[in-house]
C-alpha cells in the first residue's frame, strides 16, 4: 500500500492561499520542473486523490477561464455537503467519514500512494484519524499575514528531506502525531 501524503505549496508564514483563494504568489516563483521534489516525480506514483469543496471550486473556476481540461487521471474524492457539478471523470462527491473515504481510495490505487490536495483542515482530518503519512510542501519566499492555513493543528513533525528548487525550499516531513492542546485558529 503507497503512502498518503498532503503535497503542496506554503507561504513562509504557513498559508497555502490567501484570504480570497488566490494563488498570485505561487505562480510568479521560480522553479524547475525537473528539480527537487518536483510535481511530475510526485504524481506519476499517486493512484487516488482527495481534495476539499473550496480547492476543487478554485479549480474548477481556474479551468473554466483557462479552457484547461480537469488534469487528473486517477480517481478522486471531493468532500462536500453540498450538490456540486462534476467537471472530469472519477470524482466522487463525499461526505462520509475520511476512514471509510481513505480505505476507498486505498482500493482504488493499488500500490500507488494517495495525495490529499488541500486544504490544510482536510488533511489534518485525515492525520487526525492516523491516516497521513507525510507532509511535502514547497515553501515561496513570500509571507501573506493572513489566509488559507496550511494544516490548522498541533502536531510534531519529523524533517526527513530538504532541498533547493530555484525560489523554493523544499521539505518533506513525516507525521509524527499531535502535541494535544487546543486546534490553532479555534
Ligand atoms: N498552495 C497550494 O499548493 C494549494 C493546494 C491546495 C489548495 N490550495 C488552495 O487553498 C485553499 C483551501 O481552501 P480551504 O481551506 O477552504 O479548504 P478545502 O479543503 O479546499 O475546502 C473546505 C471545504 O470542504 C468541505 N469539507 C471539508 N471537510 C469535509 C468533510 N469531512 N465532509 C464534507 N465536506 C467537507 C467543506 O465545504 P462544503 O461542505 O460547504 O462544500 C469545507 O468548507 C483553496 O483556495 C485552494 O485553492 C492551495
């Protein structure tokens, strides 16, 4: 069974989007797309994906301007209490528990790893259950003051890779387990 790992992309005060969900910071970095940690590494080893309503509308909304196509190939899971309309094929619209959801996309990737996108209270729905391996973020040289947080708890962290790509650090950590003490931002 591949590992379940939140990947993304943070501001250097710990926010993945700002205050309006825009990514304007992010996409005006430097990088290489062949560098460390690099997206297309990730993703060809990934069998399953999951994402919350906020992230999965940004896309959506990114696409409809773009006239990109939903970019993912393997099965995904969006979690929302809301009727949202599909823009790809494999999404699944969710509100159940994230254990029985994680065991779905188990079965769905084989061997393959499963990659929760965001945002930061999902995947830490999923550390909450024991269920998320790693954290790999690219961090931007950029602070925001104020946004989308990237993963709003407590919990211990173990650094076990980190490398330069052009603007970025880049860092993977494991998921150690909470620090107890009340969420941050509660
Ligand atoms: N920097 C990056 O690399 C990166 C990566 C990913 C995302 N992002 C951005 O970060 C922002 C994340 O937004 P966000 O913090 O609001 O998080 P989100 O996880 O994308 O969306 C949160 C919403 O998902 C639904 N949801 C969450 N957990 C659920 C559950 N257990 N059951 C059912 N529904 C559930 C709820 O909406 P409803 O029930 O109302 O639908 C909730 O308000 C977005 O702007 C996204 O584009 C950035």
């Amino acid at each position: 069974m591949g590992r379940t790992t939140y990947y993304t992309a943070t501001t250097l005060d710990g926010f993945i989007a700002d205050e309006h969900d825009s990514l304007d910071w992010l996409f005006v970095q430097d990088q290489d797309e062949a560098g460390a940690l690099n997206y297309d590494g990730f993703i060809k080893d990934i069998g399953a994906i999951a994402m919350g309503s906020t992230t999965y509308e940004w896309v959506a909304a990114h696409n409809a301007r773009t006239g990109d196509a939903w970019a993912y190939d393997m099965p995904a899971w969006v979690f929302t209490h809301r009727e949202l309309e599909p823009i790809g094929d494999g999404i699944t619209f969710t509100s159940a528990p994230v254990v029985d959801v994680h065991a779905e996309m188990t079965a769905a990737a084989g061997d393959k790893g499963l990659w929760v996108v965001g945002g930061g209270d999902l995947a830490g729905q999923f550390a909450d259950a024991g269920l998320l391996d790693e954290i790999v973020t690219y961090i931007a040289p950029v602070t925001l003051g104020k946004g989308r947080q990237i993963f709003p708890r407590r919990y211990d962290l173990r650094l076990v890779e980190l490398a330069q790509n052009k603007a970025f650090a880049c860092a993977r950590y494991e998921v150690v387990g909470p620090r107890g003490g009340p969420t941050l931002g509660a």
